[in-house]
C-alpha cells in the first residue's frame, strides 16, 4: 500500500501548511521559530496539527474583528517624531 500525503493528514509539513494558508514556506519556517504558531520539532522537521492550525487562524480572525480595540499612533523615524503603538485590551489566548 502506498502512502500518499494529503491535505486531510492530521500533521503537517511546512510546505503542507504553507499551501493550506497561502502563504510562504520561509514565513512558516520563520513563526514556529519564533513560536508564533502552533508548532512541534521532531530532529530538525517542523511539524503542524492542522486542528492547532485551524484554531490559531480562528483566533487571529477574532482579534481582527474585536470592536473594543484601541489604536494609539506612535511610530519613530528621522524624519518623523511620531510613534505606532497597538493597544489590546484582551490578549490573544495561548495555547
């Protein structure tokens, strides 16, 4: 019997999770290193539970939309004295 990778898998690769969100396989590779998604190392292979990834998007998306947000200006250049700042009053939750 052979094995056939599939989006269906219940772990991902990189690239499978690159492809499942549109987005590149260096980003990915660049948030799990910075343990920004929900990610495990086994040796040197990243990989993904696509149920984590699927509720990390989730809230990602509700935090997009949260109505009570607060957005404060501040943002430091040479030519600019001004500063960006974005202020949450709910933290994301992490798992």
């Amino acid at each position: 019997m052979e094995w056939k990778e599939d989006m269906t898998d219940t772990w991902l690769t990189v690239k499978e999770v690159a492809q499942y969100l549109k987005l590149s396989p260096d980003l990915i590779y660049k948030l799990a290193q910075q343990g920004k998604i929900p990610a495990s190392k086994v040796g040197t292979a990243w990989r993904f539970r696509r149920e984590k990834i699927d509720r990390w998007m989730e809230a990602k998306e509700k935090r997009i939309r949260r109505p009570n947000r607060q957005v404060v200006a501040e943002t430091r250049t040479k030519k600019s004295p001004f500063r960006v700042a974005i202020c949450d009053p709910e933290p994301l939750p992490i798992e």
